[in-house]
C-alpha cells in the first residue's frame, strides 16, 4: 500500500510554454508589420515610375506622356529617388533596426534622396504640359506638401545634428508621410471616381489628391504622439547620448 502524502499532484498543462526564442520571434514579426505594410502602399506608384522609365528608355512617346519627353532629366531623378527614399524609408520605421548603426548609414542615403524625390516633384509640377485636371488648385498643394517635405527632412537633420532624437524622428515620419502620398492617392483617386461616377474635373481632383497627403500626415501624427507617450525620461536621455556618439562616430 502507498502512504498517503497529503499534497497533490499540479495538473498536466499540455501547452507548450512560452520560450525567449518563442517571444523573440513573435515580437520580430510584430515590428515588421508596418514596413510592410509601407511598402505595399507604395508599390503601385513605384511600378508606375518603373513602367514610365521603360517608356523613356524604350522612346515609347504618346500623347499621354510627350510631356516627360521634353524634360526626361528630372523624371528619371524622380522616379528612382522616391523609389529608394520609400523602399528604404520603410525600414526605418523597424524599431530593432532603428537601434543598430544600418539606421544611420541608411539615414545618409534618404535624406540627399528625399530632397532631390521633392524638388524634382516641385520641378515637374510647372510642367507646361500637364493633364487637363492638374489646375490650379493642385499645383499649389504640390507646392505646399513639396515644400513641406524638404522644410520637415532640414528640420529632422538639424534636430539629430543637437541630439534631439525624438524630434529627428516626428519630421523624419512627416516627410516620410508626404512622400508616400502618391500611394493613398492610389485609393483616394479612385474612390473619387467610384463616388463622382467618372472622371473628377480639376476641383475635384486637387481635393482627392490634397486627401492623400491629408490622410498620410494625420497618420503619422498619431503615430508620433504614441510614440512620444510610450517613452520616458529615461528613453530620452539615452536616446540623446546615442545621437551624440553618433555625432562623433
């Protein structure tokens, strides 16, 4: 006979618990989810630009597109700047990432893209040539967002030039947010023309263009509240000393 105890036995849990490695990967996944989410929005205009660059290369030149033939320079300059600026921008916003020096090096190359993507962009919106619905409307919110985006990259890098990090990072999502307009204006164009049953005249067309940029911008102010309330005073002091150690490196 066995001599009773008096403890019993813990039930079998047939889960498997949770490993570091398990959290680990899970979390990886987790911080993916927006770059790729970035980068799928911005894949139609990038096959856009792709396709229009095989036209130039190609000398495919129609009604529809003489206009970038007669000023080919500035948008071959704009089509691979904003090509690279978005593809590589998105990564960025990797918080794993972020904290090694790719960020940096990779910071180098989107800011000399991200100014020369907004002012060939400036460039061609005085193109004599454009659509019969780019009025004028929409020529002054390409120049507004266009100037916005170099103001919002010169800000970002002043502010990493003196340490401050987290205002780097708001003007960098910002123009990062301008940047990828082209990408809601993907769905916001095309909800117009669902909704206006046709072709939208100029008015309309500037307002569902100026709902991209919109949408975009208020995303990211979203973004860069939660992400300024996420972080402390301790997250920002040693934020500044990685800025500076940078500074120096």
């Amino acid at each position: 006979m066995t001599r009773a105890t008096g403890r019993t036995r813990a039930p079998h849990n047939p889960r498997t618990p949770r490993t570091p490695r398990t959290r680990r990967s899970r979390s990886t996944r987790r911080e993916w989810l927006a770059p790729s989410g970035l980068i799928l929005l911005c894949l139609v205009p990038i096959a856009a630009g792709a396709s229009r660059l095989g036209q130039l290369t190609a000398g495919a030149e129609t009604s529809d597109n003489e206009r970038f033939f007669d000023s080919p320079v500035p948008v071959i300059a704009h089509i691979v700047s904003v090509t690279v600026y978005c593809l590589l921008g998105a990564l960025q916003f990797v918080p794993s990432l972020r904290r090694r020096p790719w960020h940096r090096r990779v910071g180098r190359v989107l800011l000399p893209a991200g100014l020369l993507a907004a002012s060939t962009g400036l460039w061609m919106a005085f193109s004599p040539a454009l659509p019969s619905h780019d009025g004028g409307a929409l020529l002054v919110l390409r120049i507004v967002f266009g100037t916005s985006m170099i103001a919002s990259l010169v800000l970002g890098f002043l502010a990493i030039r003196r340490g401050d990090v987290r205002v780097h990072s708001a003007w960098m999502t910002r123009a990062y947010a301008i940047a990828l307009g082209a990408g809601t204006q993907v769905f916001t164009g095309l909800v117009g023309a669902i909704l206006l049953g046709g072709e939208p005249d100029a008015l309309a067309w500037a307002v569902l263009m100026g709902a991209g940029w919109v949408i975009n911008l208020a995303v990211a102010e979203v973004v860069i509240r939660r992400r300024v309330a996420g972080s402390g005073p301790a997250s920002r002091t040693s934020g500044r000393s990685a800025a500076a150690s940078a500074r120096l490196s």
